[in-house]
C-alpha cells in the first residue's frame, strides 16, 4: 500500500518533481543503497517522470494552440514582410 501512496502523491510544480528524480537517482547510484526500498524509490521516480511528461505534453498543446491563433495575425501582417534586409544592409554601406 505505502507504494501505491507514494506513487500518487503529486509534487507540487514540475521543478520540485524534477529534483526529486535527481535525488532520487541520487540515492540509487550510491553504492549504499537500501535494497529494501530500492523498488519503492524505482516506482515513484517512474511516477514522477510520467507526471513530468503529461505536463511537457500539456504545455506543448498550449503552445502549439496559442501559435495557431497567431496565424491569423500572420496573415494579417504579411504587407509588413515585403522589404528585405539588404534595404538595411544599403544604408550601412553609405556610411
């Protein structure tokens, strides 16, 4: 049951879930490692990588929405995209 509960427990923003996987991987690279708890410690860093991954993903379809609607500005803006840089580049050179 504790794993189950351990498994669970949100962590409160994806920076704290990210510093618990490295402690984590942390304690599982010590040679001392307590093989007792080494199951529960595998789970709950599982747990948080999945937890960290639907927020990438998330994040990911929130950003991919809010540039989506930005096309529509695109479009509008597209008279703006008709001169070149070499109009600078000129000025630059009759200095």
């Amino acid at each position: 049951m504790a794993t189950k509960k351990a498994q669970s427990a949100d962590p409160a923003g994806y920076a704290e879930a990210m510093r618990e996987v490295e402690s984590i991987l942390s304690e599982l690279d010590s040679p001392s490692v307590d093989v007792d708890v080494l199951s529960t410690k595998v789970e709950r860093a599982s747990f948080l990588i999945n937890w960290c991954n639907e927020r990438i993903s998330s994040a990911q379809m929130t950003v991919d929405a809010l540039v989506a609607d930005l096309g529509v500005f695109e479009e509008d803006e597209s008279d703006e995209d008709d001169f070149d840089d070499d109009d600078f580049d000129e000025d630059e050179d009759d200095e």
